[in-house]
C-alpha cells in the first residue's frame, strides 16, 4: 500500500485538470507501430483526393479499414527494406521530389514553399513518405529480381511466339499525299487529278520539302501535318501501303497508287525494328553478402573476404555459392547469373564485370545490394 501513495495523492489533481487526449497507438507491427494519428492523416488525405476528383468515398469505417490494412502492409514492407538494407541516397530522393515538383509545373523550392504553407500539410512529411515508397519499390524489385530466372530458351521461345514476332516487327513512318477523286468523277476530273500527281512529284523532284508539299495539295487528314502517318507497323497500314514500304529505302518515294478514293503518293521517312545488333555479352556467377542489423556493413565484407580467400586457395566457387550467397536466383546454380549484356546490372557491378579479366576472381566490391565478388566464365 505505501508504494501507491504518491499517486493516490495525486488523483485529486488528476481529477480536475484538463483532459489532453493522447497520439494512442493502433496497431503494433512486429517491432514497428501505426499511431491513430498516422491512421487520420491518411484518411484525410484520401478524402481530400476523392474530393477533387468528384469521386464517392466508402463508408467511413470501409475506408478506416482499408486504410490501416494499407499502413500495415507498408510497416511490414519497410520492416524488410530495412532489414536488407536498403537506403534512399539524398541525390536520389531530391530528384524524383524534383521530378514531383516539375510536374506541377514549379521549382523544388516553389514546392516545398507550397507545402508548407497549405494547412495539415509539409514539406517534410511528403519527402519521408516518397521515401518509403522509393524504399519499398526497391525492395519489390529485389525480390523480384530474386524470383525471376530467364535463360536463353525462354527468349528463344518468346521471340518465335506470336506476340514476340509481333514486338520485333519492323515499323514505318511514312509521309503520304493524297489527290481525291470522287465517285462520281469523270474523264476531265479524273485527268486533272493526274496532271496534280505529275506536279506534285516535279515539285518533290525538284528538292521542294514533303511535308510542304504535302500541306499544299494532299487531301487527307493528315494534310496540316505534312502527311505524317507516324510510326506503325507493317500490319497497321493500309493494305496498298504494306505492299511496297517493305521495298522502299529510307528517303524514297513510291510511284503514284491508285485506288477508288484518289491517287496516294507514299515516302519512307524512317524505318525501326528487325535490324540485327551485335552485343557483347559476359557469362559471370557471383557470390553477394547482405549487411543486415545483425551483421554491419564491415562485418559483411570480411565475411566475404574470406570466401574469397578459401576459393582462391581451391575452395569451389560454385559450392560457396550455393552455401554463402544471399541471392537466391543465383544460389541454388552455384552463383551463376547466365550471359550478361551491358545495361542489365547496376553500375557498379557492370563496371567490375567489363574490367575482370576472364576466368579470373574480381576483389570485394559493393552495389546497392551488398557486397559482390565474381568471375567472369565466357564472352561472346
């Protein structure tokens, strides 16, 4: 009992002073927590977009529900970035605040200026929450980058099926005239459309520009624009064109075709697509060590130092893989990430993966993933 007194004696004082309601918590996430007012914010600011697009919101405890399973999803989501690793380098996150900014049309500084000055809202409070979802978009893609394995045959097979003939055909951008003629045209009227085509193809014959001529006799839609069609498929012109853009150069003009509607003029502008590049790939298997809140970043690299050092000694690289690498696409093959081309890795990586020599173990490097070492096995 006398270990309670003191408080005892202050419940008169309890009684009678004013009420201040607390930031209680919601929900308790692993070792994170959703505060009410965090729950608030949110749904306020949901509000305020539903609002502005005129559009009806859910019942108030619909909406409460849905927007503490969306704060629990995110805790549970940033809990792992964390846990990996992942940080948001400040010239990353200025940029795409920057990027935010630009497409409201002002300077980061005039945005900032804007938040901070508009109630319940700040300029610090939008930074963090871009942070977290360029942390958690980041841990997506890790985990995707994790799951997703494909080799040379799924490629193979994808660019014989359907949709990949169709993602590689060539495209077109054509410039096209055309001179109406009308049903009901007759002998004189379809003659002076002739006499039009011959002037027209003396004037572009003469170096006059296409699309100006185009602007000054062409009849289509397309008149005001120089008679760019823009780019399209071979599939997605109309049949008379499809026939012949195949056997246009770059820059050439096709004789004049007749059809029931006029006579067309067509001129290959550019052409893309289905044209044979040469790259230059690299075979490489890795080995990656993740610092983690157990294991500091220096702890990390001498973990891999010395897996560096057994397989400079003998030790297998593929086994190491297997037993130590913290990628799981590439554990499982012995550290094998396939063939490589430029652009496919982070910088760093790729930078080591250029300048090792073949068949020969790299040194310690880190990427926004860990730590790396790697060999590279071929190229090709």
């Amino acid at each position: 009992m006398p270990r309670f007194l003191p408080l005892l004696l202050l419940l008169p004082a309890l009684a009678t002073a004013a009420v201040v309601p607390l930031n209680q918590i919601a929900v308790v996430v692993d070792d994170g927590i959703i505060l009410r007012s965090e729950i608030d914010k949110r749904v306020n600011d949901i509000t305020y977009q539903f609002s502005k697009r005129r559009t009806a919101l859910p019942p108030e405890d619909v909406l409460r529900k849905q927007v503490t399973e969306q704060l629990i999803i995110e805790t549970l989501q940033m809990n792992l970035a964390e846990r990996a690793g992942i940080r948001i380098e400040d010239s990353a996150l200025n940029s795409a605040l920057s990027e935010i900014a630009k497409e409201s049309g002002v300077s980061l500084a005039q945005f900032q200026q804007q938040l901070d000055a508009t109630p319940g809202s700040s300029y610090a409070e939008v930074r963090e929450q871009v942070k977290r979802e360029m942390m958690i978009n980041r841990l997506r893609q890790r985990r995707m980058q994790d799951r997703i394995r494909i080799t040379d045959q799924d490629v193979q097979n994808f660019l014989k099926s359907p949709a990949g003939l169709a993602e590689i055909a060539t495209e077109y951008r054509l410039g096209h005239i055309l001179i109406p003629i009308a049903d009901s045209s007759t002998p004189e009227d379809i003659a002076k459309a002739d006499a039009v085509m011959k002037k027209v193809q003396a004037e572009l014959a003469a170096g006059r520009d296409f699309a100006q001529v185009a602007a000054t006799y062409s009849g289509a839609e397309t008149a005001l624009k120089g008679g760019d069609l823009g780019w399209r498929k071979a599939a997605q012109l109309p049949s008379i064109f499809g026939d012949i853009v195949g056997q246009l150069e770059k820059g050439e003009v096709a004789s004049p075709l007749r059809t029931p509607g006029g006579l067309h003029l067509v001129k290959l502008l550019d052409r893309r697509g289905a044209d044979e590049v040469k790259v230059k790939q690299r075979q490489v298997r890795h080995i990656l060590i993740k610092p983690t809140e157990i294991l500091s970043i220096e702890e990390a690299r001498q973990k891999l130092e010395d897996i560096r050092s057994r397989i400079a000694a003998g030790a297998m690289f593929a086994d190491e893989a297997r037993i130590h690498s913290e990628d799981p696409g590439s554990a499982r093959q012995g550290g094998d990430l396939g063939w490589v081309s430029s652009g496919e890795m982070v910088p760093e990586f790729e930078r080591t993966m250029l300048t090792t020599p073949l068949q020969t173990l790299s040194g310690v490097f880190q990427s926004s993933y860990g730590w790396h070492i790697l060999e590279v096995q071929g190229e090709r």
